[in-house]
C-alpha cells in the first residue's frame, strides 16, 4: 500500500491487524463491547500520519508552498495528539471483569503500540520537512516545542474530554477552557503535571525510536 511513493511500514500494519484481531475477538468470546472505541482511536491516529506522508511526498517532489505547508500543519496539529493519546486508555483496565485483565492488557498494549508508532513516524515526517528549512538545533528546539503542544493536547482529550473536531464544531467552549487555565490565578498544578510527564515520555521515547529505525 502507497500513498505518495512512500510505503505505509509493514510493522504498522501488522499491530493494526492484531489490536483489530483482538478487540472482535473480545466480542466474540466475552460479548464486551466497551473496547470497540478504541478502534476508532486507532482510525483517529492514522490520520495525522498520512497528512504527514502527504507533505513529506509534495516536499520531496518539490510541489510544498508555503500556503499547503501551513494549511497541512494545522490539520496535522489538530489530529496529532489522537495517535500518542490511546495510551492513555490504560486506565480502563480491570474495569470490565468479565474479561481477564491480562487479555485487556495486551489489547490495550498493542493498541497503543500502533498510535506511538504512527506519531513516530509522524514526527520524523514533519521534523524532515523543518529541516530542510532550519538548522539541526532549531529543527530540534521546534519538535520540542511541537511535542509539547502534543502534551497539552492529549491532556485536553483525556482530562477536560475535549475531541480534535472540537476546533471546529466547538471551538467557543475549548477556548474559554483553554484560557481559564492559563488566565485565572489559581495554579493548575494537574495540568502541568501530566502536560509535562506527556512531554518527557513522548520526547524521551521518540529519540529512541528514531536512534533505533532511523538510520
């Protein structure tokens, strides 16, 4: 499969196909549905990854302007968090007893395996294309900065239940969230808390997954 002239990774496709495999099975031997969502996690994840392959491909071919970058950049910034937030569904284990938690354990796991994977290799497509346009350490200072925003992101999914499509069928109310916390005098200490464990986990693992696979 080819989007672009670039190959979508095999090991993608394979834990796609698993984490897939394993939530119908969980219907069919358990009758528990209350995974299911996290197929549509995964759905969500795929797509700032094909954005990313998308306008890697038109740089490469010479085809990027400034007005597809920019455009691009946002959507990919709205559905980016998605793809690193589904490990954040942990904290649904043992909620369903019914099902062992080790098999949920392994759902969830390979689940999440796909979304890290997907924003891996998302991030080194966009962090390819600022290079061709900075220096290696403002390329770095940038992805840094990204992955932050990422953070923030993944906490506004999974603690104020905010969806990316929010930007645009709710966008009054994530805005006057997103200012309450940085406007009011009260510290929002949860807030940069998890901002911030997002932050060193998604910076941390990245940089090994690039040393690894990135040659």
């Amino acid at each position: 499969m080819k989007i672009y002239k670039i190959s979508i990774p095999k090991s993608v496709i394979l834990i796609t196909i698993l984490a897939v495999v394993l939530n119908i099975l969980r219907v069919v031997f358990w009758k528990k549905w209350s995974f299911f969502y996290i197929l549509w996690n995964i759905l969500l994840a795929f797509i700032p990854f094909f954005i990313s392959l998308i306008l890697l491909s038109l740089q490469k071919e010479g085809k990027l302007n400034k007005v597809i970058f920019v455009t691009g950049f946002i959507l990919w910034m709205i559905f980016i968090p998605n793809a690193p937030y589904i490990i954040t569904d942990f904290i649904h284990l043992g909620e369903v007893r019914a099902v062992p938690m080790i098999y949920d354990t392994f759902l969830i796991f390979s689940s999440a395996s796909v979304g890290l994977i997907l924003c891996f290799y998302s991030f080194f497509h966009m962090e390819q294309i600022i290079r061709t346009k900075y220096s290696q350490r403002k390329t770095s200072l940038l992805m840094g900065i990204i992955i932050l925003f990422v953070s923030f992101g993944i906490y506004l999914g999974r603690f104020l239940r905010f969806n990316s499509w929010d930007v645009f069928m709710n966008h009054t109310t994530l805005t006057k969230n997103v200012w309450g916390i940085f406007s009011q005098s009260t510290v929002h200490t949860e807030v940069y808390f998890y901002t911030v464990l997002f932050f060193f986990f998604l910076y941390l693992t990245y940089s090994a997954w690039k040393q690894a696979n990135i040659k």
